[in-house]
C-alpha cells in the first residue's frame, strides 16, 4: 500500500501465482492439492509407463499380492496397480472420440455452435436495445441441427468414417467446462436481468433439479448410448443448475454495486456488463464450485461405471473395476479396494483443496 | 452497585494498549490512550477511520475477538479493573452495569424475534424478573425515549418499525439495566439529520435523567459539540488531545485538531467566501506508524523533535486542556497559512451563464406496486404506485451547479436516477441540451449517454475491483471513441495528474487504494467521456472529513476548468450549501423550496428546510440554535397526504386559520421570492419572511 512501490498490472501468471500463495497458506488447501497432483502425476506416467499393460491377462486370476504384481491381479488376472494408474487417463488426461461419419461431426459441430450461439445470443434477446439482433440469433441456433441433418443426410457425408482418436484432458474435466459455460451464462442472465427472464430460466433449471441425479444419467445415457462424449453431456447437463443458481447469487449480489451502475451510465452492453463486469468478480466461487463438481462427476463416473453404464471399454475406469471384481471380493479383496481408494482420494482431494481455498479467498475479502 | 461519588470515575483507562495478533506477528491497534468518565458526563471520542475509536470501546466490553488483547494498561470500572477478570465474572458486571449501542440498529436488532422478547431478555437473564414485570418496564422504558405507542411496538418485529424507531429501541434496551456506563458507537450516524437530532435529544435528556456515564464515539464534530461535555480526540491509535468541548472548540491546542476544524465545512459558509483545507496525507496504518510523533509526516508545524522524540500528553495553559505535541506553545492557529501542497480552488475564473443547460418540467416518477391479492395477480386489481418524484421543475444554468438536499426517501436519488435514464419518467418533460431525457438508457443516443456522467456514493463500490485504474478510466474513452485508441493512455494521465493522483496508479488495482483515492478515480471516470453534466450522489458523504474537503476542493477544480455543470446530492446541509449555487429542497419526492443556496438558507425559509436546518448539529459549542423537531416518520410515498404533501408533519401549520385546514385540501402555490427564489407553501412569504435565523453563533458572528 505504500506509495514508493510501483504496482504491476495482473497478469495470468500473478493471478496463478497469487492462487497458489492462497493455497500454500492454507493447509486443507495444500493437501487436498498434494492428493490432486499424485493423481495427476500417476495418470501422465501411466501414458509411458505401467509395471504391466493393463489390458493384459498375464497373472493368475483373482490373487493377492505376488511377484511383479504389487497389488494383486483381477478375476481375469490383470494387474490391479497398472488398471488404477491407467483408470486415471479416462477421467483426468484425455477423451475417447470413438470411429464416427463426417456427417455425425457434422452434426455435432452444428450441435455445439447452436448451443454457443445460444448463449452468445440469450443475452441479447433479454436487452431492450439488442433484442433484435437476439432473437436472430436464437432463430440461427434452432435450425442449425436440422440444417446440418439435411445437408449431411443429402450427402454422402455419412459414409465418410474418421477413424477413432483422442483430445485431451478427461470427461470429468470436459463434463465440468460444459456445465460452467451453461450454468454460468444462463445464471448471469437471471440474476442480472431479473424479472420474466430469471424465472422463466430459473424454473427450467429447477424443473432439471427436481430429477433424481442418476436417473437423468441413466436416460441421458440409455437414449444416446455409452461413450466418453455422451458422459460428458451428461456431466454437463446435470451440473449446469447448481452452477447457474450459484452465478445468479453472485449476480444478484454484484449487480447491486456501483461499477455496474456506472456501466450502466455508460450505455454499456448486456453482454459486455455480465461477461466483463459481473463475471471477474464472480469467477472466484464458481471455480471454487467447478473444483467440487471435478470430484462429483469422478464419483459419478465412478458410480455409473459401477451400475455398468459408464465409460466404454477397453480402457479401465474405477468404477467399472469395482463392479467387475465385486463378486470374488472374498477372494480378491485388493481388486475391490485399490479402485475404491483410488476414487476415494481424488474426490476427497478436490473437496479439500477447494475448501481450503474458498476460505482462504473469503477471508481476504473482509 | 458500589458507592460512587461524583469524583470518582465511572470508567478509567490508563495508558490503554490493546494487540491483535496478526499472521506475522502483531499489531498494536491502540496505545497510550488515557481518560476518565465521570457519572453524568458524556465523553465523545472523535478521529477519522482507522484511528482505534472503536477498538478501545470494545476493549471496555472485551469484544476485542480471539485474536485481540489488552497488551498494556488498565481500564477500572466502578474502581474494578476489568482487563485481569474472567470470562464469567466479566459477563455478570457487563450484563448489569455496562450497555452498548451500535451504528445500525437494524443489525444490532434479531430481524426473527418481536421487540418485547429482546428487550424482555435483558432483564430476565441477568436478574429474577418476572415476565409481567418485565414487560411493564419495557414499556416505561419505551415510553421515557418517546417511543409512540410503546405496548404494541413490543409485539412487532424490527422491520415493522422505522430507523430511527429501531434505534429509540436499541437505547430503551440498554438503559433497560440502567447501566452505569453507556457505550455508544456512532449512534446516530445512519440516521438522518432529523431523526438525528431527535435521537441525540433523547440521549441528553436521558443521562440528565438517570445520571449515566455516556462514551460516545463518533466522528462527527457537529455531534460532539452538540452532546459531549468532554472530548477526546484520537488519531493513529492515540489520543492526541482531551479536554472539555468547549475549551477544545475555541482553541484547539493539537495541529491534527486544528485541521479537522479547518476540513469541516461551516454551516453557512459557501465556496465564494471561504476554503476548507484539507490535511494532507492519510492516517498511517498500524502497523507502519512513525516513530516520533505520529501526526509529524502530516503536520505544517514539524520540527527535527517530532521526527525523532514521541510527545507524551500533557496539560498547557490554563484551560482543562491535555494535549500529545511537543510544540503546543509555539503554535498560533490563528496565524496558520495553508502548506504548498494543499491545492486550493482558484474559483475567480468562474462567470456562470444564465441559460439553462438543463430544464425539467413536472417530471413524474411512479413505480408500479405489485399487490398481494388475488386480484392483482390476474391483473384486476387496483393499480397503485408509490409515488418516488412528483412535478420536479427547474433548470439549471450551464456550469453552475444545483445541490439536491432532503432527508431518506424524499426522492433525490430517483430524480437523479430519472435523469441519467438508469429509470423511466412516467410523465413530464426534461431536456437536456434538446435533448429528451425521459426515456432510460436503452433508448437515448450514444452522444447524449457521453455527456451525461455520474459520480457515486460509496467508494467501495465505485470501482470494479477486477480491472486497474488506467482500465476503468481508458474505459469511457474507448467506448465512446473521445480519443484515438493509441492515446487514451496519455489522456488517461492528464486526468490522474488533475486528480492529484501519480502516474503509477495506472496500474494499481482498487484493493490498493485509499477511500478517498478510489473516489478521485470515480470522479476521474466520469469525466473521461468528457461530458457536459456530471451528477455527485453524495459524493463525499462515506468520507472522513480531511478527505472530504479535498474532494470537494478536487470537485470545484474540475467544474472551473471544464465549466461542468454539477447536480449534486448531499444529506449534510454544510457540504450542499458550501458546494452548491442552487438549492432544491425536497420532501416526499416534491421540492419544496428552491433557490439560490443563500437565499436557502436564510429567511423566508419553508418550514420544511427551517426545520432541517434546526436539525443540523453545528461543529460550534456556543451556536444558539432553534429547536424545531418534526414528529412521526415520512408518510408513505404509496398514499402521500392531500394537498401539500408536508401538512401531516408540518409546525408552521397552525399559523393559518382553521389550523390550516388549507394545508390539507389544497395543493400549495409556487411564491417568488428575490433572485428566483421559490417556495412551496401555503403561508404567505412575508410572513416566512419574518421567522428568526435558524442558528445565531455569537463566536463567528455567522447567522443563517
């Protein structure tokens, strides 16, 4: 606070910088972090890495601890230690995009553009000044899909196959993006726009809210069929309410504040003043928010995989283990556990460093 | 209770040091602070923010928190020293003798519970008080600070009562005990001004009634010269100077005393004719006090000594005065001259236009009421509005500027609000320029937004904490394309330099600043699109004092310079009509009186503003003030009353036959005085006219 010292702009590496001196001063914080990046380390190693390859058959089904196998083998006697370490790829490091059609990326990429359009637009539909240029915009975004049906149906796009590759970082991670980006935008508009539009959204978002959770995975996942990208719109789908009514609190709270009424004064944008003067100040517990719904959806992949509905073979994934080894786990303990532990401290891990961090953030803000 | 005389005192602090533990170490929030309450006397602390008013109340009632502690010193209370007793035995004598009342009484009051328990609960768990009994003291109690209605308040809720109920309430509560000592924090500082001086009516009346010792802190020097027998003046954590109000009043011994009188502005005083002097620099944080004296890197009188030696308090002349400066006798305030690096308004420049940049004619703001029943839902019901501005009319000269003045809810901010189009007006006309200013924001043109520009209250929230200051300021300039993109930086210092801020605040972020500094950068943003009019809602009132003239004096510069024209809102009647050309009173969203600001605040008053101006605590001991107190609230703004909406509060009614049954039928004519002075009334002006001067002060021969 003293004059002589001379002050630089924040810049993304200040910021991270400053989060991470949050974090160090906390010590949940930088547990919860210290269990975060074990995972993130075992998962990267086990991309060149494993004592065995995990989707082997090469000990002796259903033992214990033996040679060359430090956690015991499964039912099928894979190695239960290269299985965990390699369950780690599916859910933290990358996404399985399976053998699809150009017409099926058709379809998707019009699928995602309609819902960014969406977004983009919504905004501008519930301001009087844009309310034109809105409602274009949602037009666009409705019939983009069926446009790119047609094209792709009257094409031979679909006969095109791209064979199967992967994008990186995993489904929880995809799957928590996807219901921030949602979650946040329509939030924003509720909470700053207020009136018809807050309930009109709000009572959507409630109505998704009143489903018990792992039936709508269950419809989500039944109707369109199991697969990484399918998880992810799941994640997202699920996770996008909390998230608005979160971003709407925030918003109610922030909209209330003098910056915005001087925005305001200056004939600023809808757009402008939820993204650039709502959105910094409230970006802190969202993503404080996003890191617990990391875990939720780590337990949930977990759960689904358990129900045998989760992520598609060949690739190991936790839940899936457990379920698989559920009925020897007299005779092979270890197959059960090492999984069940492995989920067990990811999730309690985020849970940690995001509440240390939340309350290192609330303590400096009063 | 013990046997106090009237010599021994209630409460005693002595050298009084009071820690927090901080990560890193400690901070000592308080040190050296010495005084004596004495029973029947109220003893007003006085500093800016930040300098441990606060934190030595607290060490009293030992609320210091787990991380605070009384480091050094004792505090006696009836002859008990309270810093080495326990938890317990603390409670007992607290909950008996010692009562507190905080600044906002709507969060020292249980939103979920009815007055009658809360109030019941004080007696009932520190004595053997039936309930019947105790509701029956509540009541007297009620009854002694003039609560209306006293039985039924009980069974209420705190929100079904107003502010300045709530606080009657909060003091009933803790004279419940009959407290040896009373503890009051700023009590009146949420108030306003009428309510105000009701409320520190009642408290002088009351500790003339139940002979209570009163520490009374606040910042105000209107309010201590108005209640405090004796004064204590803090700042950095100490206290630089004691003694009796009045002796500190006339002749203030300590230079930081001396510039806080000088920073306030007097009641009366206008910008022509008089400077406030800001005290330069800022009080230093706890952890970063000099060595020496602590007042030395702020004072015009500082010496090799101050730098290096710490003063200890002592008593000079032969007044009751005990004062922290090692140059007291060398000092002659009276032949002070402002330092060099005070900037003072240089306001000869200045000839103000008589054409209006901005005329408004009956301009009308109702906002619908959504009503409850079934009805209403299905859009049946009665339409009903509350009423927030009601045929506002007046123009403003180009450069001038018009103060707003009025107390909470009589639509100041709704008027300014309609105006810079954040809301609607539902009828009447407003130009500004030729421009239409009725419509809100979405519809108006990007060239009438640029030269429409506001400066707010709180400063705090002035400012997006997410962006630096040269952001926020290039903001307005990039937006409404005023300068080419690759200058906007350059423009950007320009005006930090003319807000006397350096060019290494391009880059700070808000948490980084002062108060006062993010209100310069407030002010800065506004003028960057450079606009025509700029209107201040209460610009300065969130402001300690030294900080406020500076800003005030920023204002004036700004408005000589660029000949901006300024509406600008106070609730502090000094500061309005020191800023002010022109005048609006309004009560109940209609102006009452409006005019040339001398013309305001001399007679013919409305008995509106002559009320108002009765209410205002003068920072002069000797002023002889007239005492005029408007009973009951403000009247809903739902159903305001028939014919002049001041009839149901007003005192000058009786004045006109049938105990002015006109007042309530008819609606009151527009009567001119000299230089467009207008009053809204039913009696005659020559009658107003003939009302003594609100305050007659014999020391400064300033009447008003």
């Amino acid at each position: 606070m003293t004059t002589e010292t001379r002050s630089k702009a924040p810049t993304v590496w200040s910021n991270i910088a400053n989060y991470l001196k949050l974090v160090s001063e906390s010590r949940i914080a930088t547990i919860g972090l210290a269990m975060v990046l074990f995972w993130i380390i075992v998962g990267l190693t086990s991309f060149v890495w494993t004592p065995q390859d995990p989707n082997a058959s090469l000990g002796i089904p259903n033992r214990g601890i033996q040679d060359g196998f430090m956690l015991g083998t499964d039912r099928i006697g894979r190695d239960n230690l290269s299985r965990t370490m390699a369950g780690t790829q599916v859910i933290l490091m990358k996404t399985r995009i399976p053998e699809l059609s150009v017409g099926a990326y058709l379809l998707g990429i019009a699928g995602i553009s309609a819902i960014v359009l969406g977004l983009v637009a919504l905004p501008w539909a519930s301001d009087k000044r844009t309310r034109q240029k809105g409602f274009i915009g949602l037009i666009i975004a409705a019939v983009l899909i069926p446009i790119a049906n047609i094209i792709a149906n009257s094409t031979g796009l679909n006969d095109i196959i791209i064979p199967k590759f992967a994008i990186p970082v995993g489904v929880a991670i995809w799957g928590v993006a996807g219901s921030l980006t949602l979650g946040s935008t329509l939030g924003l508009i509720a909470g700053y726009r207020g009136g018809t539009w807050d309930q009109v959204i709000m009572q959507i978002l409630d109505a998704l809210i009143a489903f018990p959770r792992i039936v709508l995975y269950l419809v989500v996942i039944t109707a369109l069929g199991q697969g990484d990208l399918v998880m992810i719109f799941a994640i997202a789908v699920t996770g996008a309410p909390g998230v608005a009514r979160l971003a709407r609190s925030q918003a109610l709270e922030i909209k209330s504040r003098d910056y915005i009424r001087a925005a305001e004064t200056r004939g600023e944008s809808i757009w402008y003043i939820m993204f650039r003067e709502i959105l910094p100040n409230a970006i802190g517990p969202l993503l404080v928010d996003a890191m617990l719904r990391v875990g939720y959806a780590v337990f949930t992949i977990g759960t689904l995989g358990f129900l045998g509905r989760g992520l598609p073979p060949p690739e190991p994934d936790w839940g899936n283990m457990i379920n698989l080894a559920r009925p020897s786990f007299g005779q092979a303990p270890l197959s059960v556990l090492v999984p069940a532990f492995a989920i067990v401290t990811l999730v309690v891990g985020l849970n940690l460093f995001a509440d240390g961090l939340n309350e290192e953030i609330t303590r400096y803000q009063k | 209770m013990s046997n106090n005389t009237n010599d021994t005192a209630v409460l005693k602090c002595e050298n009084l040091a009071i820690a927090y533990k901080v990560r890193g170490g400690e901070i000592e929030a308080v040190q050296n602070v010495s005084f004596e309450i004495h029973k029947g006397e109220t003893y007003g602390i006085v500093g800016e923010s930040g300098c441990g008013k606060s934190t030595a109340a607290w060490a009293v009632v030992n609320f210091l928190g787990s991380n605070g502690y009384v480091k050094r010193g004792n505090i006696w209370f009836q002859g008990q020293d309270l810093v080495n007793k326990d938890g317990e035995e603390l409670r007992k004598l607290r909950g008996n003798n010692i009562a507190m009342v905080y600044q906002d009484p709507m969060q020292a009051l249980n939103p979920s519970m009815v007055i009658g328990d809360q109030m019941r609960e004080v007696l009932t768990v520190h004595q053997e008080i039936s309930e019947e009994e105790a509701t029956q003291r509540c009541i007297d109690m009620l009854e002694k600070v003039y609560m209306p209605d006293a039985a039924n308040v009980l069974k209420r809720y705190p929100h079904q009562i107003s502010g300045g109920q709530q606080q009657r309430v909060v003091i009933a509560t803790a004279l419940l005990i009959n407290p040896a000592l009373l503890i009051m924090d700023e009590p009146t500082t949420a108030l306003d001004v009428t309510v105000e001086a009701a409320v520190l009516d009642l408290i002088d009346e009351l500790r003339r009634e139940f002979d209570t010792a009163i520490m009374y802190i606040t910042h105000n020097l209107g309010v201590v010269a108005r209640v405090c027998d004796k004064v204590g003046v803090m700042y950095a954590g100490e206290m630089v100077e004691r003694g009796t109000v009045k002796d500190i009043f006339k002749n203030p011994q300590h230079p930081y005393t001396q510039g806080l009188i000088r920073a306030v502005p007097k009641l009366g005083a206008n910008k022509e004719g008089s400077i406030l002097y800001p005290i330069p620099g800022r009080v230093p944080a706890p952890n970063a006090r000099p060595s020496g004296c602590m007042f030395a890197p702020r004072c015009d009188y500082v010496t090799e000594r101050c730098r290096t030696e710490h003063p200890e308090l002592r008593r000079v002349g032969t007044d009751n005065v005990d004062v922290r400066c090692h140059l007291t006798e060398e000092i002659d305030a009276a032949a002070w001259v402002p330092g060099d690096n005070i900037d003072v308004p240089d306001l000869t420049k200045r000839n103000l236009d008589t054409e209006p940049i901005m005329v408004l004619d009956k301009l009308q703001k109702y906002y619908d009421v959504k009503g409850s029943s079934i009805l209403d839902a299905l859009g049946f019901g009665k339409k009903r509005h509350v009423k927030a501005v009601e045929g506002a009319t007046f123009s403003v000269p180009k450069g001038s500027t018009l103060g707003i003045v009025g107390e909470s809810g009589s639509g100041k901010s709704t008027l300014i609000k309609t105006i810079i189009g954040l809301e609607q007006a539902t009828g009447g006309e407003a130009t500004f320029l030729n421009f239409d200013v009725t419509t809100d924001l979405a519809e108006r043109d990007p060239g009438l937004i640029q030269e429409l520009q506001m400066v707010f209250q709180n400063p705090d929230s002035t400012m997006n904490p997410s962006y630096t200051v040269g952001q926020q300021i290039g903001r307005p300039m990039e937006r409404f394309g005023t300068v080419p993109k690759d200058e906007v930086r350059g423009e950007v210092m320009k005006l930090l330099k003319q807000m006397r801020l350096g060019e290494n605040y391009f880059d700070r972020l808000p948490r980084q600043l002062s108060g006062g500094e993010k209100q310069r950068v407030g002010i800065a943003r506004a003028l960057a699109s450079r606009p025509d009019v700029v209107l201040c809602d209460e610009p300065v009132s969130a402001l300690d004092v030294s900080v406020q003239a500076a800003i005030l004096n920023l204002l004036l510069n700004v408005q000589a310079e660029h000949k901006t024209t300024m509406l600008f809102i106070a609730h502090d009647l000094s500061v309005v009509r020191f800023f002010s050309d022109n005048i609006a009173v309004m009560y109940l969203g209609e102006i009452m009186e409006i005019g040339p600001s001398e013309s305001i605040y001399a007679p013919p008053y409305h008995p509106y503003t002559e009320a108002l101006l009765s209410a205002v605590p003068v920072p002069d001991p000797s002023a002889i003030q007239k005492h005029i107190r408007l009973e009951g609230d403000i009247p809903s703004a739902i159903d305001p009353p028939s014919g002049c909406r001041f009839h149901t509060r007003c005192p000058r009614k009786a004045m006109l036959p049938n105990n002015g049954k006109i007042c309530e039928e008819q609606i009151p004519p527009w009567q001119e005085g000299a230089d467009g002075h207008k009053i809204f009334c039913h009696i005659p002006i020559e009658e107003l006219a003939t009302f003594d001067p609100v305050i007659s002060a014999p020391n400064s021969g300033v009447a008003v």
